[in-house]
C-alpha cells in the first residue's frame, strides 16, 4: 500500500509526459492501473497529446477511441436508449471495461464532449441525437466521478446541474468556466451546491446573468476572476458597449476575497466603479483588442489597487504612456511587470517615458519585461541603478530594425556594482555576434556574477536561422544554462501571475 501511494505520486509528475505514462501501461498491473487513472483524470488531454505520441496525424481517431471508451462505461439501460433512436457505437473490445475510467475524471470540458459527439454523429446531425448522447455521457460522469474540480460548461441544451446525483461530484468544484448566455436558472442551482470555487472564468461574456451574479457572490472563497468578450475584429457586427451590472455588485461583494483579475477584450462590459472596489487585487492581466475602448482603460488607470504586485499585459499593447499613468498610480507596489505575446505600434517616444516612470517608481520591482527603440539605453541604466531588487530583466525591441546589443552588454558590465540580475533575456531584433555575447558572458565570470542568459524570439519561432540567431548563439547561451525562448516560455520561466486553465471550444452546440 505504502509503495503504491509513492509510485502514485512519482508518476503524477509525469501528468504532460504522455509517451512515458503510455509507457507505464506495460509495465504490470499496478502501474498500469496508476498510469490509467492518471491519464484519464483529463480526457482531453489524452487527444491533444496522441498525435506527438504517435507520431502521425491522426484526424479524428482519438476522439472515436474516448468515445468507444466512454460507451463501454455507460449501463445497459443508456446503451439500449441510445440503440432505440439509431445512435450506434461500436464499443473497443467485447469484454467489460477493465477500469472505472470516467470514475476518474477530474476536468470536464463540455466544449470536448461536444467535439467527441459531433466527430461521431456528424455536424448534420439533429439537435435531439446531440442532446441525447451528451445527456446520457454527462450522466456518466456525475455517476461515476465523485470529485470534479475543474468544469468547463457552456450548453444550454443540458441541465447539466439538475442531473440526479450531481451533488456528489461538483462540491469540491475549484475552478469553473462559462457562459453568459446559459440560462441563470442553471447558475442559480450551481449556487446551491457549490460554495468553495477558487477560480471563475467567464467565457464569450455577451450580457449580465442574475443567476451568474448570485453564484459569484456565495463563493466562499473565490480568488480569481476572469471575462472574456468575443475580440470585436472578428465580428460581422460591432457589439455596442453594456455593462454587467448585476456581475459587477456580485464583485464588490467578493472584494475581500478577489486577488487575481484577468480580463480579454472585456474592460467596456464591467463597471469599472465595481473594479475600483477590488482593493485586495495582487495581479492584473490584461490582453486587449485592438480596438479596446481607450476611453475606458484611461479610467481604469487612475484606478488605485494598494496591493497590486504582478502586472501582465498582452496582444495589442495600449499605448505606452497610459500604462505609465497606471504605473505611476501603482507602481509602488509592483513587483512584476511583463509586457508579451504582442506588439507595440505606437509613439517610440513612449518606450523612454514608460521606462523612466518605471525607473522613479519601482523600487520593489524584482522582475521586469519592457521595451527599448535605441541602442543608448540610457533609460534602462536608470531602471537598474533606482531598481535594486531587479533579478529578470527582458528587454524588446519596439522597432522594426534591429538594435547593436554592444551598448547595452557594456552598460550591464559597467554597472555590475548597482544591479542583481540572474537572468538576463533580449529580444532576437536587438542584435549580437557570437563573439560579442562569448565575450561579455567571460566578463561576467571574472566579476563573479552568475547571470543565465537567453534570446527571446516572439512569434513562436525560436530555432536556428531565425533572426540572426545561430549555432554559435546556441552553444554558448546553453553553457550558462540560457537558451532560446518564445512567448509562452516567457510566461512559463519569469511569470508568477495566475492563469486560468484555457477550455476547449467547439461551436456547434
């Protein structure tokens, strides 16, 4: 017993290394079972995982498999209703299944369960074949998981919360995700048996929801909050501006609780009288359209946040000098800065007065990812001598040509004294030899001061002969433990800002 709670553990650190779990499998009994119960705690990730298993392309393949899988499970009484209105589905083997696999599901994703229904049943399928087979999965799970913590629900075609036995496998609920548009009657019985939700993210929000609103407002202890709107660039027809008041009061009320705000697109649906009430926030993350109501983030800068440590902003940058109004508001505070995944189009000019507000007012900063137009940085020496505790620093070039790194390699070696970088990261358009980046990293070594260094390279394309980047580069970034890094490597190794899990979305309901 000892030993199988051990090897449980060991192998959950394996929960993204799919080929060893599959490997597991084969072991003996005992693994196989530990690997089984692992994998299936998120189904989707069995899917999104297969083709780099596998190595081929697989279609649709894997999602027949879950769903073959998931029949198997079902009593005979669901199968027997199934047959009756001509939904077929081949089970994977004769036998009975050999593991309680839904009894395992910790993350369920009705967007994935759409997208296994309508991979079987066809996108021409009628609405009453859909709701049926979903109806009949949803109530296998509820039957057979007695501790979801993750949901991701969008359906107003099934109740999925008046399910009998439903009570028994979402009251250790800890993040949620969903829509708007779902009737309120269904959040309102979600309110009733979910009290301990840490996480709420609101999807594709289109309007205020009473029943939404209630359930926000009884969580005990609800520590991040998120909205989403539609990114208007996509949409035939501009939605006009509204405001979620009956969400916003639901806020206020969970203000004592609230550290985390994440926001998409979304500042022009929520009251901002309602965000200014929010003065426990500790992180903010922003990613905005770009065509975000600059009206509104105005306001939302001379908003105060007293203790407000971490700010991410991403996609469409706003303009420089607002965000140093924001900063010049909270900046006292901040310990973390990240500007990524985006770009900067606006006024050069604003890089030097966005640095210089950073420089005045953030002395606690102790991680910072900002922008630079030439190669004096006059602007960053200023940040590294009145920022003491800075430990990473990642610097973009907000140009289009490329910078001469030289000036820069120079500054840092000649203020060694004033700063206390571990981690160094510049953007690949900010330009170097290997000989250069060889020579200042010896320099480093003899002034004993252990910097890691890396190359960022934004757009997802991080390999050699991208940018000027080359074999020399590599080796010696990769002997002072650096490397190559794109956007999501930056969130990964210098961001302690919360995330929220990102549901699946298929749109045909």
């Amino acid at each position: 017993m000892i030993f199988t709670k051990f090897l449980k553990k060991i192998l959950e650190y394996l929960d993204n290394d799919m080929i060893t779990l599959h490997s597991c499998l084969l072991v003996n009994k005992q693994w196989s079972k530990i690997a089984v119960e692992i994998l299936w705690k998120d189904i989707y990730k069995i899917q999104a995982n297969a083709e780099e298993l596998y190595g081929i392309e697989l279609e649709d393949e894997p999602d027949q498999n879950i769903l073959s899988t998931l029949y198997s499970c079902l009593p005979k009484e669901s199968k027997e209703l199934l047959i009756q209105n001509d939904i077929i589905i081949e089970p994977p083997t004769v036998e009975s299944p050999k593991y309680d696999y839904p009894g395992y599901c910790k993350y369920l994703d009705a967007g994935y369960i759409n997208q296994l229904i309508i991979v079987h049943l066809g996108e021409e399928s009628k609405i009453y074949e859909r709701t049926l087979l979903k109806q009949e999965i949803y109530q296998l799970f509820i039957k057979q998981s007695s501790s979801i913590r993750y949901l991701h629900f969008h359906d107003p075609h099934v109740p999925f919360p008046y399910f009998s036995g439903v009570s028994n496998s979402i009251t250790q609920l800890r993040e949620f995700s969903c829509d708007t548009s779902i009737p309120p009657s269904i959040f309102c019985r979600m309110a009733q048996l979910c009290r301990n939700i840490n996480k709420i993210l609101i999807k594709w929000v289109k309007e205020d929801n009473e029943g939404l609103a209630k359930l926000i407002q009884l969580q005990n202890n609800l520590d991040g909050i998120g909205f989403e709107c539609e990114d208007q660039d996509n949409l035939d027809e501009k939605i006009e501006p509204f405001e979620c008041t009956m969400i916003g009061d639901a806020l206020e009320s969970r203000a004592d609780s609230l550290s985390h705000l994440y926001i998409k697109n979304s500042l022009f649906c929520l009251p901002l009288s309602s965000i200014s009430k929010l003065t426990n926030i500790t992180s903010i993350d922003l990613n905005l359209e770009e065509l975000f109501p600059i009206d509104a983030f105005e306001s939302l800068c001379s908003i105060h946040f007293p203790n407000l440590t971490k700010l991410l902003i991403g996609e469409n940058i706003p303009p420089l000098v607002l965000i140093a109004n924001f900063i010049k508001t909270n900046g006292s505070s901040l310990k973390e800065i990240i500007f990524h995944n985006g770009f900067y189009n606006g006024d050069l000019e604003e890089c030097t007065t966005l640095n210089q507000m950073i420089g005045r007012t953030c002395l606690k900063l102790q991680t910072l990812m900002t922008f630079c137009h030439d190669d004096q940085f006059q602007d960053i020496i200023e940040i590294l001598i009145s920022c003491e505790k800075l430990d990473n620093l990642i610097l973009r070039n907000s140009t289009e040509e490329k910078i001469d790194a030289t000036p820069l390699f120079t500054t840092l070696l000649a203020n060694s004294s004033h700063h206390k970088l571990s981690k160094f990261c510049v953007d690949s358009k900010i330009h170097f030899t290997p000989i250069v980046l060889n020579s200042f990293i010896d320099m480093i070594d003899k002034n004993e001061k252990s910097i890691v260094f890396y190359i960022y390279k934004s757009g997802g394309i991080k390999y050699v002969g991208y940018d000027g980047i080359t074999n020399n580069h590599l080796i010696i970034l990769e002997s002072v433990g650096g490397g190559v890094l794109d956007d999501n490597d930056i969130i990964n190794k210098f961001s302690t800002v919360p995330k929220f899990r990102e549901p699946y979305r298929y749109s045909l309901e």
